[in-house]
C-alpha cells in the first residue's frame, strides 16, 4: 500500500540536511526528538532538499525503519528532488536493503507521488546518472554496473555451527577487478588487508553478536576537491547488524562473573587515550587505557565500550564457532586467538592505511584513529578513541553499525 500525503502539514518531520552526512543527521534527529516522544507514532523522513547522502546515513536510516517497525510504528520517506540522489538509491539498491531489513516493501514507506516519480524514471537507457561525488574510472564503471558496493544482506547462522559467511563476504575483495582498482588507488599499501583484516574482522564481528537476524554491508569510492584544486578520495565500507548491542553484550558477561580475557593473548600494542564526549560534543577529562585493561562492574559504558576493541576481550573465550582469515594465520599466527579481531581491525584500518573506525550503538558512539597528540603519559597511546554519550532524548540505535575510512591515493 503506498503511503499518502498526510492532509495536516505540521505532522512530526525530520528535515535531511542538503549534505546528508551522518553527524548532521543525528543533529537533526536530536532536535526533532528533543520536543517529540521517540514513540511517535508518525514520522515522516523528509530527504526532498538532499544533494548528497552518506552510505553510512542510508544504514543509519534502515536501521531506524526497522525498530520502528520492530515498536509498530509508523514511518513515511519524501524522496529527494535531486535525481542523482534518487540513482544513487537505485544503484546501491537501497530499496531492497530496506525491504529485506523491514520485511515491508520499499512502497510502503515511500508517498504515492514520489513513488510514481521515482519507479517511472529512467526509461531510456543510459539516463542513469553517477552523482559527481562517486569516484569513476572504466573499472569502477563496471564495478557499479555489477552492484558490487550496493548494499547486501547476509543472515548469520547461530553461533557454533560452520559458517563462511565472513571468508566468502571476504571473497568478493579478492577478485581481480577490484583488486585492479585498489592497487591503483592504494600505491604501496597492502590492499590485500582490505579483504583479509577488514572486511573479513567486520563480518565475523556482526556475526557474533547475538540475536542477530540481519547484516547489512554497503562501500563507496567517493571524491571531493578541496580549495585549494586537489581531489581528495576515501573508500568507506560500512557493516550494520541488528543484534544485542556489543556494549551489552560485554556488560552482561562481566555481571555474570564470566571471564572475558584469553589466557594466552599475545603482545599486542593497542593503548588508547579515552577521550569522552558530552551529548554536546565538549570533550571531559581523557585517560590513558592499555592492553592490558580489563572491564569490570565498576566500569562505566564507555569504558566497556572500547574495551570491546582491546586484543583479548572477548565473551566467549572458548571460541565456539571461532575462526579467521586464512591470511592472517600465515601471516601473524600470534595474532590469531579468541578477542583479536577488532584489535587486528582497528590496526589494519588505522596503522596500514592511516583510516578511521567509528562505531554506533545503543546511545553510544566512538571513532577511533590514530593518536596524534602528545599526552602527558610515560608512554604515548597508539590510538584516540572519541566516545560520545548522545543525548537522552534520542531512541537508542539498534543493533550495531561500524563505518570504516580509509584516505586513498590523491591527485
């Protein structure tokens, strides 16, 4: 059933920015929510001004939809004006993602008149336009045609029983086209990582967190000039699941009195300066946390929060269902063991390829990238961690979204 035009005009709105990126968009979620219930129950996603969409604020929205639906709630979205927008939906087959996630077509969350504009365009080929923040090349081209950043969805199976489903996810990173087009854009860099530590750690992540139906993935190759005439280019690679929260998770493990750290980890460099963040963005008193941390129940959220990256931590420790990238067995057996993998993630992303990772659950945010500030320690901490408490007034994320950034090769 396609969704009409409410007749009253002030119905409960959250107007997108132009510039759709994901920080502006929980701004804008922030000031609806803080004079509405996060139990409305209508809500309409006015996307009609957006000129620009993150892949990372697409995830961000289907994962709103489906708790929304989860509560019995109702959503509408206005579609954007700008028809690059509207073919970057198509191409990365945003509407089926929505579908698969929700259990509810992409029509019934879209109004009738959009969805009429939207389904009756491109008749004629080649009418399909890449928005000049993609970056293109012949191999991108076809890569685009293939779908192959589009986003995918992948159904974990439970934990314990055989799956590959993060070594075939990984796969699809090997093959020779995009191998092609990383070697280019990744010069002396070991773009092999991209598959084995990266894309693989992210999957085998999603797929341990329980209660788990759903894991979505999305990547992107964008550009941007900067004032001064350089063109600027980023791979984002981004992994939501609609599991149990990974702070709960942790939380629950260490109320139960359970142990969480493997006996025989390795010697593994992952200090980080915690730099805690308000609902405003004002940062509070940091602390250095080591390697060696470990979580108990006097810890608070955030402090939990990035222990889940320290080399070790894990809730189950057994390593039930455990597994890693072939790769890495052969090349850092010491770094193969129960709690390794966000560690081996975040030193991919951050050491290898000068990234970020940011992650988003529950009322909670962290990015974490390379510490480039001296602090008044004996030893300076590898990594800065930004944890944000977000505001009260925002419905809890469902699930948990990891967005990955990696610079590429400028001209």
């Amino acid at each position: 059933m396609l969704a009409e035009k409410p007749n009253n005009e002030n119905s409960p709105k959250i107007s997108f920015p132009k510039s759709a990126t994901i920080g502006e968009v929980e701004s804008s979620f922030k000031e609806f929510f803080s004079e509405h219930e996060t139990s409305v129950d209508y809500l309409e996603l006015d996307m009609s001004s957006c000129k620009f969409v993150e892949v990372a604020t697409l995830m961000h929205i289907i994962a709103l939809l489906k708790d929304r639906v989860l509560r019995r709630l109702e959503t509408k979205i206005r579609l954007p004006h700008s028809k690059d927008v509207r073919d970057f939906f198509r191409v990365w087959e945003f509407p089926k993602a929505v579908h698969e996630t929700t259990g509810k077509p992409f029509a019934y969350f879209v109004f009738e008149d959009d969805f009429k504009g939207y389904f009756g365009e491109n008749q004629q080929g080649g009418s399909l336009k890449y928005a000049n923040w993609i970056y293109l090349d012949s191999a991108v081209q076809r890569l685009l045609s293939d779908r192959f950043f589009a986003f995918i969805s992948f159904y974990p199976v439970e934990i314990g029983a055989d799956s590959r489903l993060a070594v075939d996810v990984s796969k699809r990173w090997q093959q020779p086209l995009i191998e092609s087009v990383l070697k280019k854009l990744m010069v002396n860099r070991p773009q092999g990582q991209i598959s084995s530590r990266i894309v693989y750690e992210s999957i085998a992540n999603a797929e341990r967190h329980p209660c788990a139906s759903i894991i979505l993935t999305a990547s992107i190759l964008t550009q941007a000039s900067t004032k001064n005439g350089d063109v600027r280019r980023h791979l984002t690679v981004v992994v939501w699941d609609d599991g149990a929260s990974m702070v709960d998770t942790l939380k629950n493990t260490i109320v139960a009195g359970k142990p969480i750290i493997y006996s025989s980890v390795c010697d593994f460099d992952s200090s980080f300066i915690l730099v805690r963040e308000n609902d405003e963005g004002e940062e509070l008193p940091s602390e250095v946390i080591g390697a060696s941390f470990i979580p108990d129940i006097s810890c608070d959220d955030q402090q939990i929060f990035l222990s889940t990256l320290l080399p070790g931590i894990s809730c189950d420790i057994t390593g039930v269902g455990w597994d890693v990238h072939p790769d890495l067995k052969t090349e850092k057996p010491d770094w193969v063991s129960p709690g390794m993998g966000l560690a081996v993630l975040i030193n991919s992303v951050v050491e290898a390829f000068g990234g970020s990772v940011a992650f988003r659950t529950k009322n909670l945010f962290m990015n974490v990238s390379k510490n480039k500030q001296k602090e008044k320690t004996e030893k300076i901490p590898r990594y800065r961690a930004k944890v944000r408490l977000c505001d009260e007034v925002l419905p809890e994320f469902l699930g948990n979204m990891l967005t990955i950034r990696i610079p590429l090769q400028q001209s």
